[in-house]
C-alpha cells in the first residue's frame, strides 16, 4: 500500500509520499502513515484529530518546558526584528551569543573555561569528540586516536556520535562504527549484578573492565571515553553507586579526556543542574542541547576546560586558525531562545521544584514494584526506568518475540499516554513543569497500560523466557 491508499491530498498522504521519518520502519510507515500533532501546551500534545496525549518523555526527552512556551516565542521575534542572523566565523559575534556562554559557564557542573555552539546534540558529541582528538595531538600524543563509549549509550546520529554509540541497530549497514570506537559495560545493575552484589562492588567490576579494555587496547592509543550521566536511549537508566568516580580514577590514570554527554540529563532532570553533578563525574567536556532551549529551537553547546583550551590555543597557533564551525554557531535568534530558557529555569527554581517533586514522581512509578510484569524501578528527579520481566524473583526477562515492552506502549497510546519503550524497560522524562495531578494522572494511564498487557499474556506467556 502506499499514500494512495490515504485520503487523497490529506496530510497523511503528503507525509508518506514526501517524507523520511527518523527511527522508523520506512516499509510499515507506507502503510501506517504518521501520527500529526497539531498543537501542545505543558505535559499534553494534540493529534490533528483532537485527542489528547500526555507525553511522559517530553517528545524526545526535550520539552522541558513543555509544548508551548510563549515567552520562548516572543524571545525569538524579537531577536529576529533586531538581528534575525549573523554568523561566528573569523572574530564576528552577537550579544545573546555572548550572554549565553557567560552563563553557561557559570552554571557548569565544573570549572570550564570556553563555550562552542552547534545546533543538535549529535554535532556537539562529534565536535567533543573532534576536540578529543585535537588536544592529544596538542600535547603530543598522536597516537591516542580510540574513543570508547559504552554498550547501548546513545551519543547522537552523526557519523562520530554515532560510532560512540553502543547501538548496533543505528550502525548495521552504514559501514559504522569507525574503526577507532571501542565499547565497554552498560552500567545497567538491575540486568548486570551478580547475586549478592552490592552497587559499589558493581561499580568497581566495571571500572576494572574499563581499565582492562584500555590496557588490552594499550594506554597511549585511547584519548577518550564518552558517557552519559544517565543513559537515556537505552532506558532511562541510571548509574549504580560510585560509578563515576571509580571510571575517573581509571580514565585519569591512563590520561584519557571524559566527554560528558548531558544532552538528556542537563538542565534539572535529574535534581542537579546537570547529571554529573547528581552523580559525581569530573568531565574535561560537557555536551548539552535538548532543554538548552526547552526544545523550541535547535541549538547545542560544548563546554571545554582549561586544558583542552590551552591546547585549542596551541594548536591556532600552529595552524593558523581553529579550521572549525558550522554557519549557523552561535546563531543569535537560537543562542536568545536558550538565553531566556535558563532565565525561566532560574525564576522557576528548577532544581529545587525537581527535587520538591521527585519524591512523588519516584514513588508514584514505584509503586508499581507490586505489579506482576514490573521486576524494577529506579530514577533520579524526574528521571526514571520501569524492567518487565518474567520472573521477579530470578530477574528473568521475557521472550522477545513477546514484545511486552511495544505491547505496553500500545495500550498506554489507546489511553492518551506517549510512553517511551526500549526493549521490555519503559523511560520516564515528562516535562519539568509536571505538577501532582500530572503525576497521577501518569500512574493512572501507565496503571491501565500494565493492566491491559497482562490480560492479554497467557500463563504460557509469563513463564516463557531466555534461559
């Protein structure tokens, strides 16, 4: 079938025939058509049927502000009436350009010392990863060209980016990753402990297997390790106790930059202004996007320290110039939009309404520990991931072929809720102006989405298993 079979005309039709949508079955989207939102205000989207969804991920972990904000809108006009585009390159610059990376430097979960803007998480990942490459070449250390990401870590779609993925999904038959990508654990505890294992005890495993990959690899040929603070596109899962600063003492042991991916956690997510702050990491590069804006308008920055500046310096020097940019860095009208986004988070208090709310979004998901299909539940602020499995007590996880997780999904879309669905686990991310009865209503939706799934698994289903 194909858009023919839609309306003639209809948006449905006029998407299908014109239109790649990402992260999608092309050959199912042929006949299924797209699902068109018409509009959004706070926790809530509108089809262009008139009904009415709450997205528990803010659309792709983004809309922090939710769906339509309309200072966000007037500071875009009226940057746009003063000074709609100017670009970067060769010492031109813009005030909001200015104000924002003052700012961001300010509120940087450490000492950083220089901003770059992009427009998408995935150009500033590839930029940290770029600058990775650029500092060990500075301090004379050529060699150090691997870059190592973790199993099922989501750093972007970009050609680099994703190669520091740990997704094999987003890499088959793009001739990805690069051959200088390595991988290591997923610090996912609930899947990975052993029995009887303690969250610290896991930590320091995998930072021994992380030092074990990077001698195995050799020392002088790895530059970088990229994580995030918590892992988003793998299922909003978060670090055990003491991850990051076991994997510091390894990467400084060894002299490897830590690029910290915020592009998810930054920006109050998870109770911290930034993720690394929440759970102790030290990065020499921040990334950050996604609610930089709120959404409204794309737009990314990297944040460099000291050292890797100094060497950014050394190298301009050497070469004549930082051979670097994109047309639209540091756009004015973008750079005014995320500008007026961290003045309402600030007015807003941001970190302190996650942290005031968190004990009822947390505990409102945990309840459903008593549920039959759910084995956990865990999260930061307004940042959380439900595991269904089979089996509580073994943690043993159902049969693909199942799909509880999509199944989950469907139910939850049938009564108004947008649910994110990795695998068998459910993520969390709503936006962060949720209220109480937002949360309830969450529970309530996702309560009926769990309800539904489990009457339709037979016995036969729910002991059925891997292993």
């Amino acid at each position: 079938m194909t858009a023919l079979a839609f309306r003639p005309n209809s948006p449905h039709a006029r998407d299908v025939a014109s239109m790649v949508h990402p992260q999608t079955n092309l050959r199912l989207h042929e006949t299924t058509g797209p699902a068109i939102m018409s509009r959004g205000a706070g926790v809530h989207v509108v089809d262009d049927e008139g009904r009415r969804f709450f997205d528990s991920t803010a659309g792709l972990w983004c809309a922090s502000l939710g769906f339509n904000v309309e200072r966000l809108a007037n500071a875009a006009y009226e940057q746009m009436r003063t000074l709609g585009y100017y670009h970067t390159y060769r010492h031109s610059s813009n005030s909001s350009s200015i104000d924002l990376a003052e700012r961001l430097l300010a509120i940087a979960p450490v000492p950083m010392a220089r901003v770059l803007f992009q427009c998408s998480g995935s150009e500033a990942n590839d930029v940290a990863i770029k600058l990775a490459w650029y500092y060990q070449n500075a301090v004379g250390r050529p060699e150090k060209t691997k870059v190592i990401g973790r199993r099922m870590g989501y750093h972007g779609s970009t050609i680099a980016a994703v190669s520091a993925s740990g997704k094999a999904d987003m890499q088959a038959d793009f001739n990805l990753p690069l051959p200088m990508f390595r991988h290591t654990d997923t610090p996912h505890y609930y899947r990975g402990h052993e029995d009887g294992e303690s969250e610290e005890a896991y930590s320091e495993r995998l930072a021994a297997n992380l030092e074990r990959l990077i001698e195995e690899e050799g020392p002088e040929t790895v530059g970088a390790f990229i994580a995030e603070p918590a892992m988003g596109a793998a299922g909003a899962i978060s670090p055990p106790r003491g991850y990051f600063e076991r994997i510091q003492e390894v990467l400084d042991r060894h002299e490897v930059l830590f690029i910290a991916d915020e592009v998810i956690c930054g920006f109050g997510r998870t109770g911290n202004m930034w993720g690394s702050e929440t759970y102790g990491a030290r990065p020499d590069i921040v990334t950050c996007a996604k609610a930089l804006s709120g959404a409204h308008l794309p737009i990314s920055a990297v944040l460099v320290n000291a050292k890797v500046y100094e060497a950014m310096l050394d190298e301009s020097d050497k070469q004549g110039a930082f051979a670097h940019g994109f047309t639209h860095s540091g756009h004015p009208v973008t750079t005014a939009v995320a500008l007026e986004t961290l003045k309402i988070y600030e007015e807003m208090d941001v970190v302190g309404r996650v942290r005031a709310l968190a004990p009822v979004f947390q505990g409102r998901l945990r309840a459903f520990l008593d549920h039959p299909l759910v084995g956990d539940v865990r999260g930061d602020g307004l940042f959380a991931g439900i595991e269904l499995v089979a089996d509580k007590a073994t943690r043993r996880p159902f049969d693909p072929a199942l799909g509880v997780g999509a199944r989950v999904g469907r139910h939850a879309r049938a009564n108004g809720l947008i649910q994110r669905v990795v695998g068998d686990r459910l993520a969390f991310a709503p936006p962060l102006v949720i209220t109480e009865a937002h949360v309830e209503e969450l529970g309530a939706k996702l309560g009926a989405a769990l309800d539904a799934t489990l009457d339709e698994l037979s016995e036969q289903d729910l002991r059925a298993g891997q292993g």
